[in-house]
C-alpha cells in the first residue's frame, strides 16, 4: 500500500493564507478539476489541464520548460511549443491563488496547498493508515480506511489529459488502484465476507482477465460460499487463459491453492473472526434477563450445572457443554436458568446470548429468525446476514468460532428447534429450558426438574412477604404454599398479591386457597397445571381489567399493540393504556416493547378459558374477535390506498366499522405492514369461520405487500391457503375465488406454475360465476402471467385482454396498467416488440396520472424488459435502475433481485459480459420472483456471460446446477441446457 508515487508537500492548516471564498482543491484521481471551496474554477484545454497535472505530480519540485513539453508533447513538440507552455501558465495563474504556479529557473512549481488539497495525497495518507491499522490486527478500521481511499477515484485518472507522461501516470495510478483494492478485498476475505466479495471479484476478473491475484481471491471466495466446483473452473479457466494468451503456466501460489481446494484443506476455511463494525470494538451480547434477587432453593441444580458450564470453558479439547432443563411450566426452569447463568457469565468473557422461543405457544419461534437476531447481536451486519437456515446456522458458528459464549435458549419447543441454535465449539455452552425432556438431543446433559421442596417453598414465601407476616401465621403459611402445590410461579404469584395488600393476613389468603374450585387444575398434570395460581391473580383484578385479560387473550398473535388493544376492547388508546399497564403491574400481563405487549403462553391459556367461562354474553367473545379483524382490515386497507392511489381494489373489500390506524406518512404505514405481519397473518388464520371469512379474505388481499417483500411470502402463503380451503368448505364461492386468485399468486411468485395456473382457472370459474369483479379482473391477470412464464404465449395474451377488458368495466385503471405491462412482455416474446413498447407506455400513464410511484416501478420494470428486447440497451437500463430504486425504497426485495437479473439479461445482450456476470451474481445473492425456477434462470444467464468471459469451467459449473434444478421442476428449459452442456464439452 505504500507504493503510490509521492505527490508535492502540502502545508498544514494556517501556514498560509487562505482566500475568504475557500481553500484552492485540486482532483487528478478523475478529470483534471480544481475548486475555491466549492466553487468549480475553469482549467482551460486539454493541454492546460495537462500542464496542471504534470506541475501538481511533481511532487513540489520545480519542471523546466523542457521537461514539461516533453511531457505534454513528447518527441514531436510544435514549433511553438515553448510560448504554449507560457500561455498555460499565464491563464492558470489568473485562475489559482496568488503564489501557489510560481516562476522558477525557467520553469514553474505548484507550491502551498492546504493540507487535504489533492485528491491522490489523500489517498496516500489513508492507505499508508491503512497499512499501520492491519498491521496493528484492527482488520475493520484498515478497511474502512481502504474503501474511503477507493472512493476516491472518479472514473479514468487524468481523462481526457493528452501526452506521453499523462499517460505514464494513468498506467502507474491505474495499478496503484488496482493492489489498494486486492488488498481490500484480502481484507474483505479475512474478515469472512466472502459471500459479497464474489460479485465484485467476478466483475474485476472479467476486467482484468490474466491478473492472477484477482483469480486466486475469486477462488477463495467461491470456494469459503460453498462453490468449489465453481472455484475449481476458475482455476480451469486461467489456466488456458495464460496458455494461449502469454504461453505460460499460473503462478505456484495460483496452482498450489488449487491443490489446497481439491484436497478440502481445512486451513481455508472461513477466517474466525466476522466482518466487524468498522472502528468499533468486537461486540460482547449480554442479554441475559435479571436474576431474581429473591432466588431460593436449588441448591444441588445450581452447583450440577454451574460446573458443567463452566467446564465448558476451561477444559482444552472438550465439545461444547450443552444442558437441558425440563418440567412442567411454572416449575421455574426460566428463574433457575438464568439464575445459573449468572454464575457463570465470568467463565463466558466474550458474552451471553438469551431467546423466549416460545415453544409452549402456537407459533414457536423459528430457528432462522432467532439465528438472524443472535448474529446481529454478534456484531453481524444486517446486508451480511444470509436468507436461509442452513446458512445462517453455518455462519453463526462460524462467529462463535474461537469465542467463549453462553447461550440460554429458554421455552424450547423440542430438539429440532434447539439444534441449529448452538454454537457446536468448544469453550461455548448451551443452557436449554422445556417442557418436553430432549432425549433425541445428542450428548445433553439432561436435568428433570421438579416443585420445591417445602421448606424452599416456605423459603419462598417468606422472601416475598416479609419474615414477621409468616412468623405470627406460619400454619397458615405452609398451607398457603401446599395449596400452590410448592409449585414456584404460583407461590411467587400468591405471594406477591399477599405482599402488596398489607391489609391481608395469611390466613385471608389460605382461605381463599382452600376453596377447591380455585385449585383443582392446579392438582392437573399438563400445561394448565398452574391454573389455580392464575385464578388467583385475575380474582383480585377490578371487572374493567378482568374483561380486558380475558378478551386479549382470545388473539393468537405473539403480541399485541395498544391501538390493536383498543380495538378489541372498544376502548379509546389511553383507556386501553392505564388497564393494560396495571395488568402488568399484577404479572399477568408483559410489556413486550413500548406500546406492545404479550402474554406468558400460560397465562394467555388461562385467560382463554376465563373468557369461555366468564364472558357474557357469549357473543362478546366473538365481537371482540371481530372488532379486531376489523382494526386489521381498515388499517391494512388504508396502507394499501396510501400505495395505491386509484386502485378500484379497496372499493370491493367488505366494509369495517373501524376506520383504523392513521399514518404520518407513507414509510411509518408501511412500517406497521411489516411490523403487524405475524399479528395480521394469525388473525387471518383466526378468522376462518363462516361470519368473518370475507373479511380475513380481504384482508389477505389489502395485505398484499406481505407476499411481494419476501420476510412473511412463506407465512403469507400459508394464511392463503387456509382460507381457500376454509372459503371452499363453507361453499363461499366469493371468498374461495379471492383466496384463490391471491393464492395463485404466491404460487407464482414462488416458481411453482402449474399449481399457479390450476388456481387461477378456478378462480376465473368462480369470479364469473359470483359476478365478482375483483376476482374475474385479478385472475385472469394471472392466469396471463403464469401462461407466460409456462411459454403458452396465445393463451398468455387471450387472458391478458380479458383482463384489460375486465378491468376497464370495472373502472379499475391500476388494473388495467398493471395487465398492460403484462401483455407487452407477452409480445416482446412473440416479437412484436413495437406494440410492446406501446402498451408498457399507455400503462405508464395511467400510473403517472394516478401518482402510483409504487406500480409505477413494475411498468418500468416491463419498459426495460421491452426496451432491451428491442437493442435500446441504454434506454433499458435506465428504465430497470429507475425500478431498482423504488423497489429498493418499498422493501420489495425479491423485486429487487430479479431486476438485477433483468438488468444483467440487457448487459449481456450489449456484449458486456462482465456487468452481466456482476448483476446476475446479485440476483442470485438477493432472491428473485419465480423461486428455484428463476434461480435456474439466473445460473443460465450467468453461465453465458463467463462463457462470453472465456471462463468456460465455472460458466459448465453454473449450467449444471441450473439443469438440475430444472429437470427437479420437469421444465422445458432442461432441453436447451441438454443441448448446451455437450457443446461447450467440445471446447
């Protein structure tokens, strides 16, 4: 890094006087440019800038008037050449500062700057700091420092500069350029961002095919994501690269990496250490919850386990410790856990990790989701954390790799939850609580627990109620904890209500115990088996936040917020507030979040059954369920309208009696969309039944958004699928036709066609028959799309004018944009590009009248396919990053990937393999539309452009995968890929 040619000195701040409009700032990483603050002064010609240049890299020195025609003309100067130099220089002047282009001996100097006045000492100084910071192993600063030092260069070095040393500079800074970001991305490799390298990597090989350093990086890359039969062709490749362009052989490091691949050496493996923050010191969680300060008993459990974790730690060679706490709930798994963490945090330095899985509920957490949550919390990127559960399992490892870190994964649902949560090196440890014991969890160290004894329970009790109440009424005391059944959380419970009424003796409290109907349950085995505990508790409550704890806990999702609250309780938010605080305040209720809360999964059981028993009239129960359907619907719905501005869809949705949630602005309802998924998905599910399915229906459809993003398309799905089973069950032909159209396409947008297809035909069946417009006009739409992807382009186009016709009836002119766009890329396929071209245009229209900036982004999506279909590469590319953006904006991620993918396709066909290969290698990282199949399509496509790279081994390597994914689907594209893989064999 410290190769870069030296540059003249520059003073510090103050040596000089500087201009009141701005220091002088010259570039020369780029155009010849120079400022005054931040006003752009004029540099004259071509060969002006060239004097400029030749005096600025000087280093300070002064140049003759012979060596700078020499430099701006070479061996063959004008005759006049000599009184060109002076007139430069005399323009100049008048431009710079006073004193800054001086006469010397017959030639001229730049002397002077400020500190910071030259975009190449800039870059100096950073990489030379760069260089001290990876010496000193701080990896992420060193980094930084590079990519701040890169920035820098704005396009060709001196362009547009003539002459002889001009170009000498251009070479020499060129390749400066080119060991600073070899060196960048080694450090990018170090640090296991290998994943992103490999685009960036694919692109400069392409650039720069016979700099080996670049291959040898490439192959790494390739090789730490998982691609070895792809980092093999690269080798494969530069190999007959070298041969037949320079007759020579790869250099041994190249040849010996090769080797070190094919034999799986372990020392390749990625680096131990995650690409850190940048200048920010390695992350240490410590999520551990408070212990209790009034933890009791347990004495032989907290030893046992505090010495297995810790042994963890200390023992050299020994596999990660992992331990299992099982029993009932209320047992005090949780309490005893995190209690013995904290024992034993000291022997874990670099931190503890801690996640509710939630196992007890409907909806256990999912292992992918507490993966990405645990590696942000390492220090993990959020655009480094991958998509699917094996990889980020793989890369969770990876980062504990070397570490010495606790992980409490509490209310476990079972083994195949647990296992890609821990961390599987030594010198980490496991702690699991459940109510299931893992027996199928290999090498656990497995702990039943069981109630207090009852002197711990009396211990117990005693901490939370105070010493002098249970001396003067011990009997009635241990005939309090017997009723609890020495059960932890219901003596906890009990006596904490007793502890905040001191008007209350302890025999008060026995009495009410004894009564049988508050404890039956509690002698039950099983889940419910703290119930007579909860009777306790919700007892005590006032009616208004009694009915509030039964009603909050008919909703199934993992929680609530206060405005969704409010709706179940028809109450306004700061009503909903003071009662669902106090219920806080009695335990039985959590405070999740700021303005969200949940239930313990047993209390929110229990205040179930209170509802079924205590709820009257019976209906309310219902109505509450209702009102929140409702909330969802009308808020969920004005999102929708807020994107969507003219979309006949929210005038065909059922009508709410809710007006729902308002919005600041357009990204704080788009916040809540995604924030609400799993609460909107739950309540769709919940609401299944005969007098609400339209509605949940419905809110499928103003919901839409969910199924586009990618983070909730799977739960979407499923949701979607429930309804049309439910719709078609019931014999609700209006509602089985919008499930299915919706469902259609999930289908779709999951590459599963044939399925997509069969749903739509249904529900164009049903739409028709219900005289449903919503449904005709939607299902035939994707009827077309799906017929297009399965290369059926007459029925395609058939469907497609259906639908514009249907739309247009309907007054729904986003509809008929929406089918517009859609025909174009059917004619695009059929060769009628013009027409395409047209329609994609009329479709723009009607969004840019309407103000659908949103949509607007699908029909320059379909402008570009067109475009680049008919030469117009530039146009086409400024159609597909203008999409990019929004897509980018309205976190439509499987949107983005496959615009790259499409933006790749129009670099290909412009002869640019190397952008192509780079667009499609970030495709392929982001997720696309179209599932498996559109991988597929990615893997062919970028095949073609390595093939068109002469990098024919890696460009066989794609296709084959390609091929098999295909021929896994039975695709057609399988037969073309047949054709190809042989024909590039002869090679």
């Amino acid at each position: 890094m410290d190769g870069g040619p030296r540059v003249p000195e520059q003073r510090r701040a103050g040596s000089a006087p500087v201009a009141e409009t701005g220091p002088l700032r010259f570039g020369v990483l780029g155009p010849v440019r120079a400022w005054r603050g931040e006003e752009a002064l004029h540099t004259g010609s071509p060969q002006q800038r060239a004097l400029l240049a030749a005096l600025l890299l000087r280093e300070g020195r002064t140049a003759t008037a012979a060596e700078l025609i020499d430099a701006l003309w070479g061996s063959e100067p004008p005759s006049q050449a000599l009184a060109a130099v002076r007139t430069y220089a005399s323009r100049l002047r008048k431009v710079l500062d006073p004193g800054v282009l001086v006469s010397e001996s017959g030639g001229y100097a730049v002397r002077g700057l400020c500190e910071g006045a030259l975009d190449l000492v800039t870059a100096q100084d950073l990489a030379a700091e760069a260089e001290k910071a990876r010496g000193a192993g701080d990896l992420g600063h060193a980094r930084e420092l590079l990519n701040r030092a890169l920035a820098l260069w704005d396009g060709e070095v001196l362009a547009g500069v003539p002459g002889p040393y001009a170009e000498a500079q251009r070479a020499r800074l060129e390749e400066w350029r080119l060991g600073l970001l070899e060196t960048r991305l080694d450090l990018d490799l170090e640090q296991g961002c290998h994943a992103e390298a490999v685009s960036e990597l694919t692109a400069l090989t392409a650039a720069h095919p016979l700099r080996e350093r670049l291959r040898e990086l490439l192959m790494l890359a390739l090789y730490r994501s998982g691609r070895q039969a792809e980092a093999l062709a690269v080798y494969a490749d530069t190999r007959r690269l070298l041969a037949e362009e320079l007759g020579v052989d790869p250099r041994p490091g190249l040849s010996e990496l090769q080797q070190r691949i094919l034999r799986a050496d372990p020392s390749l493996a990625e680096p131990a250490s995650p690409l850190a923050e940048p200048t920010s010191s390695p992350v240490r969680p410590a999520q551990l919850p408070a212990s209790v300060p009034d933890f009791t008993g347990r004495a032989s459990f907290v030893s046992e386990l505090t010495e297995v974790l810790s042994s963890a730690s200390e023992s050299e060679g020994r596999v990660m410790a992992v331990s299992a706490l099982a029993g009932i709930g209320g047992v005090g798994k949780t309490t005893l856990a995190v209690h013995v963490a904290h024992r034993a945090r000291s022997a874990f330095p670099d931190g503890q990790l801690y996640v509710d899985l939630q196992g007890a509920g409907p909806r256990p957490a999912e292992p992918e989701t507490v993966l990405g949550s645990f590696l942000r919390a390492l220090g993990t990127a959020d655009a480094s954390v991958p998509d699917s559960l094996e990889e980020r399992a793989a890369l969770y490892r990876s980062v504990l790799d070397g570490r010495r870190v606790l992980v409490l994964l509490d209310n476990a649902k079972d083994a195949a939850q647990v296992r890609p949560l821990l961390p599987g090196t030594e010198g980490c440890a496991a702690l699991v609580t459940s109510r299931v014991r893992m027996l199928d969890l290999a090498g656990a160290h497995l702990v039943d627990l069981d109630v207090m004894s009852p002197e711990e329970a009396l211990d117990l009790f005693t901490k939370i109620v105070g010493e002098e109440r249970v001396a003067a009424e011990r009997e009635a005391a241990l005939d309090v904890v017997a009723a609890c059944g020495f059960l932890p959380l219901a003596i906890r419970i009990a006596a904490s209500r007793l502890a905040a009424r001191r008007t209350w003796t302890v025999s008060v409290l026995a009495a009410k115990l004894a009564d049988e109907r508050r404890r039956l349950d509690e002698l039950q085995a099983g889940d419910l088996a703290v119930k007579a505990t909860f009777e306790l508790g919700y007892g005590q409550l006032e009616p208004p936040q009694a009915r509030a704890f039964r009603l909050l806990g008919l909703a199934d999702g993992p929680d609530i917020s206060l405005a969704a609250a409010a709706a179940v309780l028809d109450l306004p938010p700061e009503d909903t507030e003071d009662l669902l605080e106090s219920l806080v305040d009695t335990s039985l209720l959590e405070s999740a979040a700021p303005g969200r809360y949940r239930f313990h999964d047993l209390v929110r059981l229990y205040a179930r059954a209170c509802a079924e028993r205590d709820e009257q009239p019976p209906c309310e129960r219902e109505a509450a369920m209702s009102r929140l359907l409702d909330f969802y619907l009308a808020t969920a719905t004005r999102v929708y309208a807020t994107e969507r501005p003219g979309d006949r869809t929210v005038d065909h949705l059922e009508q709410t009696e809710r007006s729902g949630q308002e919005f600041e602005d357009d990204a704080k309802a788009l916040d809540w969309l995604h924030a609400e998924a799993a609460c909107i998905l739950a309540c769709v599910q919940q609401s299944l039944a005969a007098p609400t399915l339209r509605k949940a229906v419905d809110l499928l459809l103003a919901s839409k958004d969910l199924a586009e993003s990618g983070a909730s398309a799977l739960r979407y799905g499923a949701a979607t699928q429930a309804a049309r089973d439910a719709a078609a069950a019931l014999g609700d032909a209006h509602a089985e036709g919008r499930a299915r159209t919706t469902l259609a396409q999930v289908l779709s947008h999951a590459g599963r066609f044939e399925e997509a297809g069969a749903e739509a035909e249904r529900a164009i069946e049903l739409g028709r028959s219900t005289g449903d417009p919503w449904t005709y006009g939607n299902a035939h739409n994707e009827q077309g799309i799906v017929a297009n992807c399965l290369n059926q382009r007459a029925l395609s186009e058939t469907h497609l004018l259906e639908a514009i016709k249907a739309f247009r009836a309907d007054g729904n002119r986003p509809g008929e944009a929406s089918a517009l766009c859609n025909l174009s890329r059917v004619l695009v396929s059929l060769g009628r590009v013009s027409t395409a071209i047209d329609l994609v245009r009329e479709g723009i229209a009607i969004y840019d009248e309407l103000g659908l900036t949103f949509r607007l982004a699908n029909a320059r999506y379909a402008l570009g396919i067109a475009l680049g279909h008919d030469g117009r590469h530039d146009e086409a590319l400024e159609e597909f990053n203008a999409a990019l953006t929004t897509f980018t904006v309205n976190r439509q991620r499987l949107w983005e990937g496959t615009t790259h993918f499409r933006i790749a396709q129009v670099h290909l066909s412009a002869q640019r393999p190397a952008r192509a290969a780079q667009h499609a290698e970030q495709a392929l990282t982001t997720g696309c539309i179209g599932g498996e199949w559109m991988r597929a399509n990615i893997l062919t496509l970028l095949g073609h452009s390595l093939e068109s790279l002469g990098q024919t081994d890696r460009a066989k390597a794609c296709w084959r995968e390609a091929l098999a994914i295909y021929e896994c689907a039975g695709s057609p594209e399988a037969d073309e890929l047949r054709r190809l893989l042989p024909s590039v064999a002869l090679l």
